[in-house]
C-alpha cells in the first residue's frame, strides 16, 4: 500500500465507524462481527480479564 491508499483507507474507515457508534444496537452488531462479544452480549473468553485468585501470586 502506498501513502494514497492508506489515507484513503483510514478515511473511509473512519466514516464507518463514525456510522456505527450513532446507536447502541450497531456498535453491539459491529463488536459481534469483530468476534468481541458473543450473541448474548458476554466478551468472548480471549477478551475477558483473568481471574484475580490466578495472577495474585
């Protein structure tokens, strides 16, 4: 990708997201498509923080 191309993208990607976070339900469908959030609204275990009792040592 040269210089164009990439400020093209960050552009139009901005715009998309500028589109997904005008309401809750499309930034929720946006975060399950992205594979962050299961269907029933729960991170997905590889975005969950470790328990606490595991890392306290």
């Amino acid at each position: 990708m040269d210089e164009k191309e990439i400020t093209s993208f960050i552009a139009e990607f901005e715009s998309y997201m500028a589109s997904v976070i005008t309401s809750k339900e499309k930034a929720r469908k946006f975060l399950q498509d992205a594979g962050i959030y299961t269907k029933k609204g729960r991170l997905r275990k590889e975005y969950r923080s470790p328990s606490a009792g595991l890392d306290a040592r």
